[in-house]
C-alpha cells in the first residue's frame, strides 16, 4: 500500500492539527490555504479552551458535565455521541498543546490557570491571556513547519479551493485550486480531501470574522453535492466593537474575569460612566439570572442586550445602539495579564481605556454552529468508534469537514471557549479514519485516469476566463456584497419573523441574479484578487438561502434561532395555583416543539440551485432534552413543575 | 420583544471631521520586478475610517483623482485586529498594519494625504502585497518548535513560574508581520528572477535556500530566545544555536535597534538578541575548545 495522499483545504487549527496528525500517520499531506497559515482566523479566538481539569474535578465536575453543558448550551440540537467523546477528549488535547509549547496563563503554584466562561458554573478554561487562539495557532503552525522539514507535509499557501474531483460512482479522487498569485488552475489528486475551511460570517457582511471567512469553499462542496446541516444556527456573540470594516470581538473572557454588562437606569445619561452611582446602574444580566448572572450563553446574553436596547430604550446612546461592558473596577494587574489582549483592541480602535473606563458593546454575528453535514459511527456505549472511517465524513465519500465548517458539536448555540477544542479535536480524530478509509482505496487517486482531472481543471478554468471577459457594465459587486450583508443581518440575526424571511429570500434571489452578472473590474492574469472576490461572493448565495430558508421553516425558538411569533407562553400569573396550571401548559408545548422541531435541518441543492430542506432525527439517547433556562428569575416553577412530571412518567413507565 | 428588527449601527459621525474629502496616494506595481507608479485618490471623509476600509473604497470607487478607472488595489489582509500581521505595509513612511491606522490620526499628523507604499524589504507580488515568505523559512532555520516525542497522550507540560509564562507570552506574541526586517538595515531585500527553463518547485527551491543563507532578523532571533527558554525546547537547544551562528544569523545584526520601536506587539526585541547573543558567544566558544 502507498503512502496516503490527503490534501487539508484550511490552514486554521482544525486543518493544521489534522495535518501534523496525519505527517505523523506517516500520509503525504498536502495543506492549502488562501494565506499563510500564521494568518488564520483562528488566531481572533481569544478567551480560552475548555476542559475538564483537576480543580474543576475536585469540585463535581467530570467530562460528562461538560458534554452535559454543551447539549444543553446547544439546546440539544446536537447528536450526542460526537460531542461526548470530544469532552472525553478535551483534557487530553490541552496537555498536549501544554506540552506543545502554548503559552498558557500560570497560578502562582505554576499550574494552568482557568477561568469561568458562559453556560457553566465550573471553571473549565484554559488561556494564553486574552490571544488563546493565536497561540494555539502557532503551536499547530511550528509543528507542521516542523514535519516541512521531512517533506511529509507540503503547504500551498495563497490557493484558492474551486471544487472537488469526483468520479462516476460520486468518490472524491482529488481537487482543483488555483494559485492566488499565478494565477495558475491546478487538479491535485488525493485519495482523502479533507475541509477545514471555517465560518461564512462574511455572509453578514460586517461580523466578527475574518476576511477569508466568505464561506465559499464550503459552498462549493455544497454545491458539488455536500449536505449542509443547521444552516439557520448562526451565533450572534454579545459583545463586539461596532466598525465601518468589521465588528471587532470583545471577548467573554472579559466577563469571565468578572466584567459587568450594564446600562444607565435613566435613559441615555447623558454622564460619563465613572460618574453614574451604583444604584443607578441597571446590571440587567444580574438581575435576570442571578445564577449565572453575566456568563449566560451567548444566545441569551445576545437577546438580553438586544432587548434592553430595543426594547426598553435604554441604549447608553440615543443614535447607536450599545450597553456598558465595565471592567474598570478589576485589578489593573490582573486585567493586563489576563485581558491585555483585548483590552488594548479596544484601545487602539476606540482610543479609550477601559481599564479606566466602560467599554461600549453590542452584539455582532460571531459563529455558524451549522455546516456541512458529516458523519460519526456510534459506540454501544454512545462514544465514538475509535478510527472510523465514517468520522466526520461528508456525504461525498472521501471527503471530510472538520472545525468550523462542520455541524457537529454546537446545535443551536455554541458555548464559549468550545470552537478550539472542537476544532483540535476534529482535526486529531479524523486522521485514523482517513487512512483507513484510504488503505481500503481499490485504486489509489495517483493512478486514476488523467481524464478525469483534466476534465475539471478545464471546466473551473472556463469559467474563471469567464469571468475576467465579463465587462464593467454590470452592477457593483462591492455593493452587492453590501446589501446581502444587510439583508442578511436585518432578517436573519438576533429576531427572525417570517414576513421579513420571505422578503429577505426574494431579495437575495435577486442579488443572487445581480451577482451572476456583476461588474468586473481587474482582468489580470497575476496575483488578481478581486476576480478570487467576485468568485467567492457568488458562492455566497447558496448559503445565505440556505440560512434563510432553513430559519423560514423552523417555526419554533431554539437556541440561536429566535422567533418571537413561536415563542413559548409566559408564566406570569400572580396565584401560585394559576402558576404551577401555566408551568403544566408550558411543558406539554415544550415537549411537542420538540417531537416538531427537534431535529437536524439538512439542505441539498436541487438542479436548479436552490436548496430544498430535510429534517433528520437527532441521537439524544444519552441526555434527555430538558427546558433551557438558566435559572432565569419566575423560570423555577417550570423547572418544578418539569421535574415532577418528569418523575411520574418515569415511575409510570 | 416588539416589532423592530436588529441592526448593527455605525459609529456617530464625529463633529468635529476635519475634512470632507481626503486624497490618498497609493504606491502600485503590476507585478514582480515592473515599475512601480503612483496613483492618487479622493475619498469622502467618513469618522472612525482605517487604511483597510481606505482600501476598500478606492476599490468601489474606482477612479483615480485624474478621471481614470483602475482595477482595485492589491494587498493582503484576514483579521483587521492587528494579530494576523497580514496587513503589513507602509504608511505614510512607517511600517505598520493598515487595520489599526487611522485615519483620523493620520490627517491630524498630515492632513494633506495619506501614502501607502508596498514594504521595501521584500519583493512586491502586486501593489501592496510581498512575499514575505522569508520568514517563515527562517523559522524553519532556527527550528521554532517544540520537538515532542509524539502527539499521543503523554500528560502535561512541564509546571511554570508565571514570570517565565509571561516572559514567553511576550515573545509568542510575534505575528511575523515583518515590521522589525522592514525597519533593519542589515536585513537586505532578496529578489529572484525565474530562470526559463525552472519549473515552480525548482524556483521555489533555489529562492528557499537563498533565503536560508540570509539574515535571519531579530523576529528570528527572538524565537530562539523563546525555544531555548522552554524546558523541552532547550533540550536541544544547540541545534538552535547552530542556526543561530551560521551564515546569516546574529552576528549580522548591526545593532542599529531600529526593531525594537516599530514592533507593533512591543516585543523587547533588543533584550532578546542581546540574551540571544551571549548565549550563541559561550555556544561558539564551546564548540572551539571541544574540537
């Protein structure tokens, strides 16, 4: 058997960590990545990784809690399994980037340090002062620069993935890219092509992503016959610094440190910050949850902050919507060992010091919890089958998502410091499948017919010459880009309404349309970006119609996924007899949105590229789904009342 | 919740912009070892603006200050928070990354215009856009990593005051932006011609290996610093310093410390090559005297 051929399409950290794995399997690896890898956006992940550790398991906590934490964060939209064994994973996977080199912050004994993030109540993450990704990042890098050294691992950094290879019984025997800088379109056989290709917030336009995070190499897997799962499911995190380039990421570290979010009581005071007393502060996140007061999941917080703004009027100012995000009363030591990151974004963007100051925040779209769909093979004891060649492959046999791009870990909301520890462990977990599936190969990609590379090599190399013959005539496509982004943010965000849904999917078509025949305005044949831009805005579409229509059909709220017309009823009445009948009712309904709407939305595009929906069943055979709140203040009579009823029917059965 | 739909605002326009409009000139060049030109363009003012969304405009716009359409200006970029180093260029004569150049700040400085030119001390792709591939190959030099036995299940790091935690940190902290090689005067621009006959991998073969006979720069030096400094890494720390004291390494270093001002992650990049320095010294003596 030869050595496998693999070509990773990503260079973040899932890409990277499935790349050293698999150098070290002994694979030929290719690794492709639209910049060099250094550059990723996994290096804006800032506030940590979760683990189970040994503090946190002297006080009850144990890997089930955190896989616990995570179904009910994702408010059990997540086949189970999969993010079981990567909770089993996570410690693991954090001593060895410890012994990788990763700076990790230090107690005074020398340990790793922790703090607390949202949608816990145990401190579980690990971090590199408030740059957690980056040194992750650089751990993943220095070690493939490492096996470059061998040649196991080759990098093409600034390609650009156009599409997979696949041949007639619909197998993935390679890929075509195009170098960013020649210009060059180039077919690579692999026998396994594997996509760590992250998030599509540029979908949104303005988001807390990257510029490389268009979302187009996952569509056109999509495009080439992939499945897409929970496309709807798109984290809006709750505190970023609003810019006319991009919303730039305020960490939840800032609260897990102990930020308070807050606003004035009286309507947009006019006063500065420090001189607004206590007793007129309105610390709304508190008040809501006692319990896990600031560190809510972020769908909630997100809601919260939206809520207070929108709703009650009490934005910090009249004409942009914001709350307070204050850590001025920390520590100034401990703020710049642990939050220096951040802290000085904030200060280099906004020229203030909030060390001295509350900073200014409000939510930006942050994360897609959905993705492509793949696959895992389930242990009777509901972890994952060790090497398996199902594991976190694509309905494309032969190729695999991994990280962001995949759907598997998240459900409706991702909990905070989860993406780079299902990211690592996605890129390590995948890689004994991948070469068991390729020791199986009856041929290996390297002796297929040369026809069959040539054939899509040429196909993608016509429509890139399409593209620079086209004129300048058409419409704009930077202002295309624009007003998807704005369609995209106004109806599909933090509230979603099916009137303005179906506006947003007719409006897309028709940018859709207008895209297809936009202006180009470089036709170069060197190093031409703006052609990779126009290319990548088309590929845009199919998920934004995935988004939209995934989040027109699911009538229900869940997670991420709010729709105020489908909202449960309140349990609001005075009389505790009135109460516990509305608290009855309550769960009845919860338990039949859940027979409705508790399953995975899975997208396929049809000849005519529009996506048209399934749902499929989620495995939640290990820990029953339960009413989402937080301890949430007039919640504890469901909670009562779930309980009980949750008890008889147990008893009965 | 009632009826209105979530929008992301823009910043409050600031009343006190200094102007409506503002010129921008932008150094451009069509590709590797072409003539580079100027062009200029006029902007509407806008509060909070950075030299990314400058960027971002003139490609919207299109039309030069004379009336000419041009295709939109190349450079790289992912982040736009200042910790990808992708969006390294020269503004207004200093080195530094276009997201976290302001433009408010930089008409107060020069209220006449902005320049932004390619850096000087790689070879230009297109426009703004180097290949600064040379830095990562000096990485690869001075083998910055950490040589685990394997990535199976061994336990933990070795345990860390957090003094030496933040004392690394600061070093891990480099984005290998290239700021500190722009800024050196020893650190020499290298541009190779491809030969007709070479293939890419032969090209980029021959511009790798001249790469590693060249300085290394003080990025470099101070990975070494942070390796040896690790109880694994220093484990084979005399290979680092081998790398250290070879043809292009620390003793071609002019002391000019130009490095150390325009890091944008205030890396002590002088402490670091002076530490690096004494140890390749004891190092090179050693090696002497066990001949």
């Amino acid at each position: 058997m030869p050595q496998p051929q693999v070509m990773i399409v990503g260079g973040g950290l899932a890409g990277m960590a499935a790349a050293m794995k698999l150098a070290e399997l002994d694979c030929q690896v290719g690794l492709m990545s639209l910049l060099p890898m250094k550059r990723s956006h996994s290096c804006c992940a800032q506030g940590g990784i979760n683990s189970v550790n040994d503090l946190t398991r002297q006080l009850g906590d144990k890997e089930w809690k955190h896989f616990d934490d995570t179904v009910y964060g994702g408010d059990f939209l997540q086949h189970q399994p999969p993010v079981k064994e990567m909770a089993d994973w996570a410690p693991k996977i954090i001593d060895l980037m410890d012994r990788l080199g990763v700076t990790f912050n230090r107690t005074a004994e020398g340990f790793r340090d922790q703090r607390r993030f949202g949608g816990t109540l145990f401190k579980r993450t690990a971090f590199a002062g408030a740059t957690t990704g980056q040194q992750l990042l650089y751990a993943l890098d220095e070690q493939v620069r490492r096996w470059m050294m061998g040649g196991h691992i080759r990098i093409y950094d600034q390609w650009d993935f156009l599409g997979p290879v696949l041949d007639e019984q619909g197998r993935s025997r390679g890929c075509v890219a195009q170098d960013l800088v020649t210009m060059e379109i180039r077919a690579f056989p692999c026998d396994a092509l594997i996509l760590a290709v992250g998030g599509c917030g540029l979908i949104f336009g303005r988001s807390t992503n990257s510029m490389a995070c268009t979302g187009a190499a996952a569509s056109r897997l999509f495009q080439a016959g992939a499945k897409y799962a929970n496309g709807e499911f798109i984290q809006v995190h709750p505190s970023a610094i609003p810019g006319s380039d991009k919303l730039r990421l305020i960490s939840e570290s800032a609260r897990g440190e102990g930020g308070r979010v807050w606003v004035p009581r009286k309507p947009q005071d006019s006063r500065h910050p420090n001189e607004i007393p206590e007793n007129e502060r309105y610390y709304f996140l508190e008040e809501r949850y006692p319990q896990y007061g600031n560190l809510v999941p972020r769908d909630i917080g997100t809601r919260e902050i939206f809520d207070v703004c929108v709703n009650e009027g009490l934005s910090v100012e009249q004409d942009q919507m914001c709350v307070y995000l204050d850590v001025s009363h920390l520590p100034r030591e401990m703020l710049d060992r642990k939050l220096g990151g951040i802290l000085e974004i904030y200060e280099k963007f906004q020229g203030v010091d909030p060390r001295d100051e509350a900073m200014k925040i409000f939510p930006g779209v942050h994360y897609s919890m959905g993705g492509l769909w793949c696959d895992y093979e389930r242990r009777a004891d509901g972890g994952l089958v060790e090497g398996s060649p199902s594991d976190q492959q694509t309905n494309i046999p032969g190729v695999y998502a991994i990280g962001e791009c995949d759907y598997q870990f998240h459900g409706a909301n991702r909990l905070g410091a989860n993406s780079l520890v299902a990211c690592i462990y996605s890129g390590l977990h995948v890689a004994p499948g991948v070469v068991h599936d390729a020791e199986n190969l009856d041929r290996p990609a390297a002796e297929q017919a040369a026809s069959l590379f040539d054939r899509q090599r040429a196909r993608h190399e016509a429509d890139y010459k399409a593209l620079l013959a086209r004129d300048d005539t058409g419409p704009n496509p930077y202002h295309v880009h624009q007003q998807l982004g704005d369609v995209m943010t106004r109806s599909a965000t933090v509230v979603r309404r099916n009137d303005a849904l179906d506006d947003a999917y007719a409006k897309v078509a028709d940018l859709e349309r207008q895209a297809a025949e936009c202006a180009v305005f470089d036709r170069g044949t060197w190093a031409n970006h703006h052609v990779s831009f126009v290319r990548a805005l088309g590929d845009m579409f199919p998920l934004a119609k995935t988004i939209l229509k995934g989040a027109r059909q699911r009538d229900e709220c869940r997670g991420a996924h709010y729709k105020p017309d489908f909202a449960m009823p309140p349990v609001d009445a005075d009389d505790p007899a009135e109460r516990r009948r509305q608290a009855h009712a309550w769960c009845e309904r919860f338990r039949e949105n859940n027979r409705r709407w508790l399953k995975t939305t899975v997208a396929e595009l049809d000849a005519e590229g529009e996506p048209q929906l399934s749902y499929e069943e989620v495995d939640t055979s290990l820990v029953e789904p339960r009413p989402r709140l937080y301890g949430l203040v007039g919640g504890d009579v469901i909670e009562e009342v779930w309980k009980e009823e949750q008890a008889a029917a147990s008893t009965a059965s | 919740m009632s009826k209105q739909t979530p929008n992301i605002p823009n910043p409050p326009t600031d009343a006190r912009k200094p102007a409506r409009q503002f010129l921008v000139r932008v150094l451009r060049q069509d590709g590797p070892g072409q003539k580079p030109y100027w062009q200029q363009f006029r902007l509407d003012y806008e509060a909070n603006l950075n030299c990314i969304t400058v960027l971002q405009r003139i490609a919207e716009l299109r039309t030069t200050t004379d009336g000419q359409k041009v295709a939109p200006v190349v450079w790289e970029c992912n982040c736009l928070e200042e910790i990808c180093g992708a969006c390294t260029m020269v503004i207004n004569g200093r080195v530094r990354q276009a997201c976290t150049a302001l433009v408010d700040q930089l008409l107060a400085d020069r209220p006449e215009e902005i320049e932004l030119r390619p850096m000087t001390k790689f070879p230009v792709m297109r426009d703004l856009a180097v290949d600064r591939s040379r830095i990562f190959t000096a990485l690869e030099k001075v083998k910055a990593w950490i040589p685990v036995d394997s990535y199976l299940d061994m336990g933990s790091g070795p345990r860390q005051s957090q003094e030496v935690q933040q004392l690394a940190y600061l070093y891990s902290k480099c984005m290998s932006c290239g700021c500190c090689l722009e800024a050196c005067p020893q650190y020499l621009k290298i541009e190779l011609e491809r030969l007709p006959d070479e293939t890419d991998e032969q090209f980029e073969d021959r511009l790798r290996e001249a790469h590693m006979r060249s300085f290394m720069g003080a990025h470099a030096i101070a990975q070494v610093d942070l390796f040896n400094a690790n109880p694994v890494g220093e484990m084979t720390a005399s290979e680092r310093l081998d790398a250290l004291t070879a043809e292009g390494g620390i003793q071609v270093c002019g002391n000019a410390q130009n490095c150390v001002k325009v890091c944008p992650k205030e890396i002590p990049l002088t402490t670091a090559i002076a530490r690096a320095g004494r140890k390749a010294t004891v190092h090179r003596l050693k090696k002497w005297f066990d001949r």
